[in-house]
C-alpha cells in the first residue's frame, strides 16, 4: 500500500516531483511523458514502477526501501 504524500522520479532528470495524493499522481502522469524506469517513491522510502492499464495505472512495488534520513 503506497504511503502518501510521494514523490516522482523521472529517469535522466534531476529533479523531484511533489505529489500529495493519488489523485495528483494520475493528473501527472496524463499530462507527463514517462516510462518504466521512472520511480514513485512513497513516504516511507518504498519505490514503486508505474505502468499504464487502459484508463487506469497501476503501481508495483519494487524489492527496494530508500532511507528518507
């Protein structure tokens, strides 16, 4: 179960996207260019690959736990 808030990771950029709900995630990811090597990462460090179903995403969580400290 992803923890919000959460940030994304696009591959090849530098920076970080704040994203506070589910809700905003979905708008993003409408309006973003993205692929499987982008990386949500929750707000307990747990990283999650994002993949396209139809209308609706689906978020896979990874083997992986950053530390947020």
């Amino acid at each position: 179960m992803i923890s919000w808030p959460c940030i994304f990771k696009l591959d090849g950029d530098s920076e970080f996207m704040y994203l506070g709900s589910e809700a905003r995630l979905k708008t993003e990811l409408d309006d973003l260019i993205w692929d499987r090597s982008d990386r949500l990462i929750d707000s307990k460090g747990y990283c999650y690959v994002v993949k396209a179903e139809g209308n609706s995403y689906v978020f896979e969580p990874e083997n992986v736990q950053l530390s947020l400290f």
